[in-house]
C-alpha cells in the first residue's frame, strides 16, 4: 500500500513536471542506454580500478623489491669498502711494509681476523726484495711459499708507482682447493701495492720504496650470499647476484652460481627464449643501472613452467676508477605472490561494483516499473479518451451526415473544403465536382453573396447570415445560410463553416400567406360589394313588384317590367352564389353530390363564359356517388381548374365537364381547347407558385392548391394535355378522381 502511494506520486510528479511530450518508448530506450551506459562505465571503472589497483600494488611490491635490492647492495658494498678499508691500513702497516718479522705475522693475523667474517680466506704479502709470500688463512695459520704466476703478475702490476694506492680486483673464478664443491665456492682477489711511506721507531724516515703487494683471497659467494639469502620478497621471492661479467656470483638455484647467467637459463629452460631477463641484464643490470621490470621465467623454487616474475635490480658498485668495476643484485618474485595479494582488494572491488550494479539495475528497473505502470494509466487513460472521441467523432459525423442542411467548409478563396452527404445529394453533383470547385461555381445564382460573405468574416471574424437562392434542376430553392469562421489554437481564422437550410417551404409558405391574406381581402371587399349591390337590386324587384301590379298584362309595358325583374332577379342570384363562394365557412366534410358542386362553380362563372366566348358542355352522371368532402374546397379546386382553362382559351373555345362513377372512383373531367401545356412546363404544373401567367394576372397558387386539397381527400388529379407541335387538337383535360364514400345515399342530379 506504501509502495503504490510512492508510485502514484511520482507518476503525478512526471505528469506535472515533465518538460517535453513523452514517448514512452523512446524514453524507455533510453533508459536503457543510460543504465547500460551506467553498467559499462560502472564495469570499465572496475577494470580499470582493478588494473589500476593491480598496477599500483605491483609497482609498490616492486618498489619494495627495489628497496631490498638497493639494501643489500649497499650491504655488500659496505662489506667491500670495509675489506678495501682493512687492505688499505694493512697496507700502511710499518711491519708489513719494512717486513718487520715477527711483527709481519701478528700484523696480518689481526688484520685476517678482523676481516674473515667478510669472507677474506687468506692474506698475502708478496715481498717484492725476496719474492716470498707470506700467507695467513684460517687453517694452518701461517705459510711462506714461493712466488707463481699470477702472484707475480700482481707484484708486477703493484710495483707500478701509478698504482700506487689502488686496489685490484682480479677476476672471479672457481676456488682452486674445492673443485668440485656443488655450488662451487668463488673467489675474488684484492690487491694493493705496498710502499714504504710509514714511519716508526725502526723507520723514522719513510723511504718511498716499493716492498710488494698484498693480497686478500675473498669467498666472493659468501660474501654476496650472507646478504642475498635472507632476502625475502613476498612469500617465496629471493634475491641472486651477478658479477659484472654475467656470472652468478649467487643464486637461490645453487647450480647456477658461477655459470654465465645468459646460458644457465638457456641450459636449464632451453625452450624458453629469457629474452626479456636476457635484455635486463645486458642494457640494464651490467650497465650499472637501477630499475624494475618483469620477465618470464621457467622456474621458481622447484615450481617448472612459465612463470611471470617481478624483478628490481640495484648496482653493487665496488670500484669507479680507473675502470668501473660493477656487480648487480636483482630481487625477484613471481608476480602471482602480488595477484594474491591483489585477488582479496579484487574480491573487495567486485562487491561495490556488484552492490553499484545492483543499485543501478533496481533504480532502472524501479524507473521502467514507474513508467510501465504509468504507460498502462495512460494506456487506459488514451484508450477511453479515444473511445469517447471516437464515439464523439461518429456522432459527429453521424449529426453532419445524417443534416438536412448543406454542411460545407470554405477557405479565404472560396474553395469548397468538404460538403456533407445531404450537400452532394442535393446539389446532385458528384464530391469531384465540389471539392476545390468555387462557391462561385457551386452556388448558383448567389455564390457571389457567399463569396462576399466568407471574405468579410476573414477580415471581421463576425460571423455572417445569407439568404440566398440555388438553382438545381431547374428548380429554385431558398438557402438561409450562417457563415462561422473556424480558427486555429492561436485564433487565426483557417476556414468557413458553412450551415445552409432549405427555407423553400417556410419561404412560400410566407408569400402564401401573403396572398391568402390578399384573396381574403378580395373575398371581404367582394362581400361588400356584393352587399351594396343587393340593396338597389332590392329595390329595383320591389319597385318592379309594384308597377307589375299596376300595369296591365300583356302590354309592353308589363312585357319591359318582366325583363327588368328576370334581370334582376339574376343579378340577385349571382351576388349570393358569389357571396356563398366568398364567405368563410369552417372546415366540414359531408357527403356530396359532386355534380352541385360542378353547377355551383358553373353558375358563378357563367358571366365569365359569355365574356370570353367560351362555350360550357357538361355531361354530369345522374345517380353519381357521394363523396365525402367540404363542398367548399371540392368548389375551390373546379373554380381554379376551369378559371385556367378559361384564361388559355383567349379569343373563345369550348369548356366540357363531365362527371362519372365506376363504384370506386367519382371522376371530374374538366376539358379545354386551349394551346396545351408545353412540355418544359409540365412537370412543374402542380409546383407552388409556378404560372405562366403575365405578372398581376395570376399567382401560381391555383393548381398547387387544388393538389393538396384532392390529395388531402386521398384522391388524385392528373391531366393530359396536348401542343400544337403534338397534334391538331390542341387542348388540356384536368382529371379529379375522388374516392367514393362508403357510409352514402346515392344521390340524384340532372346532367
């Protein structure tokens, strides 16, 4: 539960705080670059830690074998100076340089006493006077022997007055009273000449002559060994020593003391090269130099293969002048004694690595956790805002789509952008001929206004309200259009929306009623009229009434006063037949003999006939059916028919109407012998306010409003009509078919 808490927060932290859109992906791919990039410097550091590690504690290690081997090199060279001291004062000895015996003999014993832990084996003095040696050595004690070759060659080289005070170091060879001693004991000689410079008691002035030589026999392997042996460098490192000639003066493989110590390896290892040790020695150890390094060699104590040892060598310097004479010690240990010491601080490394790759891996996982739970969030969060959008966008679409009203978008050229479904449907064009098409060219007659629009709202931004008509098919049709200027996020206008709704309808609807308001205001002046006319008519039949009393019948007076009453006795008639058509009645249906609605009509209009020349014929059906109908409209729809059929038989023809009924149906026939309807006309016969009449002279209302009043009575009204161009007989028939009533009483009518 704490964990999710800590989860959750941190989510709302990145929600809140990251600076840049997030690419779950992209981000986890490089988090794991980082944490590689982390794993690998993390590793890099540990190698180059170890190996960094491993360096310093092999250049410590052998710092410290350098630092022995300059010790015991220093060791050796105090021995050495310690011996060239005694020689030296031995040499300045009256006894030993006026060959003051006995005194000679306690000389050189003391000086063999003191210095035989040096490793001297024997003291010499070469008397040069006699050529006599007299020689002290551990046992027997005391010898005088002859002169041999090499004795000589050192007298010889110690009476040279140049080397006077020098000290010869001979070359170091096998010890002649021990052949065959495993390892070989070798020996060195120092010799310095003797003069008689010292004054004593005997000699109280020096006399500068040369008296001989002196000799010291030194055990050079015991010399270098006393030091080299307890050298321990590690666990099992150990020291050896060269002369300057190559020689192992010492060594821990005790057969190699006194060989070359280029081929005592060779001889030992003869499959390995040594050319590194080799190297060592030759530019480095027997040039007096000091230094560390490593080599490869084939042994070490008893253990035989390749093995990589460490090396630090110092110079044993026993003599500078006048020819440098140079030994060299040299400390080694195999480098496996330093990888031991390494393999613990090693183990102790890997450990923080592993702990910081450990952090490093829980922190990655930990980030992939945190985004992995916060993608599924986001997952689910987009998942159902897409749901939703998608749901909003079909509704949408489904609203656009499904509009009866023209959807378009336009831009500031007035191209046409998109169009909904009910758009291309009703302007009965394909999307190619839209899409990108002017509003110009779509929205004829009026794109010009919309045009106009749509570039004010680009300037302005005001939203703009057109009524405009278009044209299709021949068909005018009435747009009320609002114009919306659509912007983007930083409220620049991009595009036109566009609402159009078809206001056709309310539009005629609206002239309608304006003329219905008109022909009720005919009707009531007509009701006037026709009331003021009533009165003198009135007066007129009373007034005939009277002189008809009066004046005797038969006579032509009686015979004038009939016709004036006959006259207007018409006259009466026709002004109520014209006030019953005018007057508003409400709405009632009732079975009707149809053929008095035809007399009714017929009546009214017969002032008419007689004007226009037009001739009536009327084949009325006796015992017709009812129908059930308002008189009224029944006589509404004949007027309108038969009023059109008077106006297109300009100059006179002939009017017939006729009536039948076939048990169904009750049929009105109404049938004139005008030019005919045109054939461009005839599909729009029945159209609201389409006429073909001069303006003022009709309204167009007429048979669009016998249509619906027969439709209204679910009957039908067709016509057939015929031009010049189609035949000889010209003329139109108007059908009404209107259904017989069910619950009726056949009626009866003269035709």
């Amino acid at each position: 539960m704490f964990s999710k808490t800590i989860v959750s927060k941190i989510i709302a932290l990145i929600e809140k705080y990251h600076p840049f859109t997030f690419n779950l992906k992209y981000f986890q791919i490089t988090i794991s670059f980082v944490m590689l990039f982390l794993l690998t410097i993390a590793l890099m550091f540990g190698w180059f830690s170890t190996r960094k590690i491993r360096e310093i504690v092999i250049e410590d290690f052998n710092q410290q074998q350098l630092m022995l081997a300059k010790h015991a090199a220093s060791q050796i060279e105090n021995s050495i100076e310690l011996l060239e001291r005694e020689l030296t004062l031995f040499s300045l000895s009256p006894a030993i340089q006026y060959s003051e015996k006995p005194a000679l003999l306690n000389r050189m014993n003391i000086t063999f006493l003191s210095v035989k832990y040096e490793g001297v084996k024997e003291i010499k003095f070469i008397e040069a006077k006699t050529g006599k040696i007299y020689k002290v050595m551990e046992n027997p004690n005391y010898v005088i022997e002859k002169c041999d070759s090499e004795d000589k060659k050192f007298l010889k080289w110690a009476a040279l007055p140049s080397n006077k005070g020098e000290i010869l170091f001979s070359e170091i060879v096998r010890c002649p009273n021990t052949p065959e001693e495993n390892p070989p004991k070798l020996i060195m000689k120092m010799v310095t000449p003797v003069w008689q410079v010292s004054i004593d008691e005997s000699h109280p002035v020096a006399t500068n002559l040369f008296s001989g030589a002196l000799v010291f026999t030194v055990d050079v392997t015991y010399l270098v060994g006393k030091v080299a042996f307890n050298i321990r460098s590690g666990k099992t490192g150990y020291a050896w020593v060269i002369s300057n000639k190559g020689i192992f003066l010492y060594h821990e493989e005790k057969s190699f003391i006194g060989q070359n110590a280029f081929e005592a390896r060779k001889g030992k290892k003869p499959t390995i090269a040594f050319t590194r040790i080799n190297e060592i020695q030759r530019e480095k150890m027997l040039k007096g130099e000091e230094g560390k390094s490593w080599y490869i060699s084939g042994w070490h104590r008893g253990v035989e293969g390749e093995i990589k040892k460490l090396i630090a060598y110092a110079p044993i310097r026993l003599k500078e002048k006048p020819e440098p004479l140079i030994w060299s010690i040299a400390v080694v240990a195999p480098i496996s004694e330093v990888e031991g010491a390494i393999k613990t601080i090693h183990f102790q490394q890997l450990i923080l690595q592993g702990i910081v790759i450990v952090i490093i891996l829980s922190v990655g996982l930990f980030i992939n956790f945190i985004l992995v739970t916060w993608s599924n969030i986001l997952e689910k969060e987009v998942a159902k805002k897409t749901a939703e959008l998608r749901k909003s966008e079909e509704r949408y679409r489904s609203l656009i789509e499904n509009a009866e009203d023209i959807i378009f978008t336009a831009n500031l050229k007035g191209e046409i952008l998109s169009i909904n479904t009910f758009g291309k449907n009703f302007l009965n064009r394909p999307e190619l001929e839209i899409i990108g098409k002017s509003i110009v060219e779509v929205f004829v007659p009026d794109g010009e206004i919309l045009m106009a629009s749509i570039k004010k709202i680009f300037e302005t931004g005001e939203s703009q309200q057109v009524i405009h008509k278009i044209v299709v098919d021949d068909k005018d049709f009435w747009f009320n259009t609002n114009l919306r200027g659509l912007k983007d996020e930083k409220g620049n206008i991009y595009s036109v929306l566009g609402i159009s709704r078809n206001i056709t309808e309310r539009r005629k609807l609206e002239e309608q009623s304006y003329y219905t308001e008109k022909l009720a205001a005919l009707g009531t002046l007509a009701a006037g009229v026709a009331h003021e006319i009533n009165n003198p008519i009135a007066i007129i039949l009373g007034f005939t009434d009277i002189l008809l009393e009066k004046v005797p019948q038969g006579s032509q007076e009686y015979e004038i006063l009939k016709i004036i009453e006959k006259h207007a006795t018409d006259t009466k008639r026709i002004v109520e037949n014209l006030l019953g058509f005018v007057r508003h009645k409400e709405h009632q249906e009732q079975l009707v003999n149809i053929n008095e609605c035809v007399d009714t009509v017929l009546e009214i209009m017969k002032n008419m006939f007689v004007i226009n020349n037009i001739e009536v014929r009327k084949f009325l059906q006796e015992n017709i059916s009812f129908v059930k109908v308002d008189p009224g409209e029944i006589q509404q729809v004949l007027f309108n028919i038969i009023n059109n059929a008077i106006y297109v038989m300009k100059g006179g023809g002939i009017l017939t109407v006729s009536t039948k009924d076939d048990g169904e149906w009750v049929e009105i026939s109404i049938s004139d012998t005008g030019c005919g309807i045109p054939k461009e006309y005839r599909h729009r016969i029945f159209d609201p306010f389409f006429t073909t009449k001069e303006v003022g002279k009709g309204t167009g209302l007429g048979l669009w409003v016998s249509y619906n009043i027969v439709k209204k009575y679910n009957g039908i009204i067709t016509f057939v009509t015929k031009t010049k161009e189609e035949s000889e007989q010209t003329g139109t028939t108007f059908i009404v078919k209107l259904p017989v009533a069910k619950d009726q009483t056949r009626g009866t009518k003269n035709a």
